[in-house]
C-alpha cells in the first residue's frame, strides 16, 4: 500500500507504518535542525486535535522524519506529517486520516497504481573511489596514531540513476523482504534498511541497540560460526563497539539516572553480516521526547568517532562529499513525542532527476588495515546494491 512516487514507509517485522500523501511537510537545517524540529512538533501537536481510541505506537498523529548527518550538510531535514496512515502491529490494523482545519481525506484506502517494473541502478565508485577510499584509511590510523583522536568512521559513496518517476516499491519491498530484522523505511526519496536502533521512546522508556564491529557471513555453517566466534574476540572489534557503547550511555545519562547497557556484547546475524551488539534501556527522569534525544545522542561514536568533535572535524576533512541524510536519524514521533528513530544506514537517496546516492562506511581506529576497511564497505553497500538488482564497484 505504497505511493510509487512517495512512498512513506517505516516497518520492521511485525510493526510498520505506512504514509501517503503529505498534510504537512516541516523543513529545518544547520546546528539547530533536530531541536527545531522538537520545537516545531510540539507546537503542532498541542495544536492539533486527535481522536485516537487505540492508543498504541504509531496510531494517532504522526510524522515520518529524516534529519542530515551534518550541521553544514546542504540536504535539508523534514518532517512529513502524511494525509493517510496505515498501520500494523501485533495483528491489529488501523488507518489514520490526517487533515487541516477539519479537512480530511475520504474515507477508505488510498487507490495506488499497480506496481512497475523492477528498477535497476548501475552503481558505481563515486566522489571516493577505492584507492581514495584506501588512502583516507590511512590517513585517518595515522591521526589516531599521533593521538589526535580515538577513533573515526568513514564513509565512501556509489553513484548510480534510474529514469525519473520510476516505482521505487520494488526497491523497498527487496530490502524489506531480505532484511525482516531491520527497520525498513522510505522517506522524501531516502530509502534503507538500517540494523541499529538510535533511540525509542515509549511511555517514559528509553531504548537503543549500539552496533559497532563487523564480520561478513560464512560460506557454510562451520564458517560462519568461526567468523562470529572470530568478531566476538577480536581486540580490534571489542574496542570498536566499547567506544560506541559509551557514546550513547554518556548521552543518555543527563536524561536518565539509571541507564544501562549490556555486560558484554552479542553477536547480531543478519543476512549479510555479522555484528557486535549491545542493548540500552533507561526510565527518562525529565519527560525527554524521542526527538529531544536524537539530538542528544547524535552523532554516535559508531557512525563519527571518539571524541566527536574531533572525529567529525576528521570526517569533513578526509570525505570529499555531502554524507547528506546517511548516518543521520531516520523514523517517526507520535503526537506525544514517542517515536523510533534508527540510523541511517544501508541507505541510498534517490533525487528528483533519477540520481541514485549510496553510502557505506566502516570505523577506523589505530590498528585498522585499509584494504580491510574497503571490503567492510562491499559488505555494507550489498542490501542497496542488490535491491537495485546490480552489482558495484
């Protein structure tokens, strides 16, 4: 039940959301964008009037959003309050009508078009190629080798089209058949499939799943248990993630007393990955909404670095593009300010004239080893480039 042309999407296992149409579109940018942002939602849902009988997450008010890594990025961040919501979980359906000044939309469900054909993209190296990819490596394991930072992530992009106005369904519904496990989502032509949960807010909770440390799959199933057993105890990988791991517990801990995080990590399996994980909870002790804190833990230790400050000056430095909405957050906030909020990864941005951006990165600390970080990204880059039905660079 997707717009070809707009599709509005957030869904993971069980629990999705899907848009469509646009009642009210919220544009922000520069420092500011994630507590204008905050501001501005508040505003209109005290303003607004909502009859939502069901009460659950992702009934009621809501607004899909997507905010820019960077406060200099020229992509602009929204929020997209949709004309239409149709909802799922836990076996139950429900449908939204959204409208301004007492107009709403008929009632029933939105008409869409039959799906098109599947959309192909020929994606390849673009602004970084492999070799500039190598050489920022090194750079940035020489920075942190002369103690000017911890750690820094690094990101390279592929470039690709497709004909303006193609159906990017069946793009979505390949990252969201291939990766169940994931959050799936589909917002202002920015799609992806992202493992690592940011935040969620739900009835004074906190929630968030740190991923830092990864291994590809095995080829069979002893492998694949040496490659898990592998990432589990690599000193390189446990630091990786113990930096993460910290960013977001110093994050939360001014909105949460109690915050905690896992013992030790865990190894995630996805279907292309493995992954170190940690799990977050904490009761929020000062009523923090879910966008109050995005901008909070934004950016993390595992898609910036450690300290951040530095890492992100790094970034700026040694990438020669505009991360524009990847690595940002990405998700939804209800009227009450609950939300789920993932990072943007495995993700691409397909623009107006049919430009398709991907980006992929991997974290680069002291005894990282370039051409390892390069085959960190193939890995990364594969839900994209096999939803497009291509293989890259």
């Amino acid at each position: 039940m997707l717009d070809s042309q707009r599709p509005l999407l957030w869904r993971r296992r069980g629990f999705g959301i899907a848009g469509h149409g646009e009642a009210i579109r919220l544009e922000f940018s520069g420092a500011s964008r994630m507590t204008d942002a905050a501001a501005a939602w508040q505003d209109l849902a005290g303003r607004a009037t909502v009859h939502d009988p069901l009460a659950l997450p992702g009934t009621g008010l809501v607004a899909f959003g997507s905010f820019a890594f960077a406060a200099s990025s020229s992509c602009t961040s929204v929020l997209i309050v949709p004309e239409v919501v149709i909802g799922r979980a836990e076996g139950r359906f429900w449908l939204t009508r959204i409208g301004i000044d007492g107009a709403l939309p008929p009632e029933g469900l939105p008409t869409v078009s039959p799906h098109g054909p599947a959309v192909r993209a020929a994606l390849e190296a673009g602004t970084l190629d492999p070799d500039g990819y190598r050489q920022a490596v090194a750079e940035g394991v020489a920075g942190i080798r002369r103690g000017e930072l911890s750690k820094v992530v690094l990101a390279r992009d592929l470039i690709g089209s497709v004909p303006p106005g193609s159906d990017l369904r069946p793009v979505i519904g390949a990252l969201a058949d291939g990766y169940p496990d994931c959050w799936t989502f589909a917002i202002d032509g920015f799609i992806g499939s992202s493992p690592e949960t940011l935040v969620g807010v739900h009835s004074g909770t906190a929630t968030a799943r740190v991923l830092a440390g990864s291994a590809a799959r095995g080829t069979d199933a002893t492998s694949d248990l040496d490659a898990a057993t592998e990432l589990a105890t690599s000193t390189k990988d446990q630091d990786e993630h113990e930096f993460a791991v910290q960013s977001v517990l110093a994050s939360l801990r001014p909105h949460s007393s109690g915050v905690i995080a896992s013992e030790v990590p865990f190894t995630l399996k996805l279907p292309n990955l493995w992954h170190l994980a940690s799990d977050v909870e904490g009761t929020l002790d000062d009523g923090s909404t879910s966008l109050d804190l995005i901008q909070a833990l934004h950016p993390t230790a595992a898609v910036a670095g450690t300290p951040t400050a530095d890492a992100v000056a790094t970034i700026a430095r040694l990438e020669p593009f505009d991360r524009g909405r990847y690595a940002g957050p990405v998700g939804w906030v209800g009227a009450d300010g609950d939300g789920e909020w993932a990072i943007a990864l495995r993700s691409a941005q397909i623009d107006p004239d049919g430009t398709v951006t991907a980006w992929a990165g991997a974290g680069i600390v002291a005894d990282s080893d370039p051409e390892r970080e390069l085959l960190e990204t193939r890995m990364k880059f594969r839900p994209i480039v096999e939803a497009f039905d291509t293989l890259a660079e």
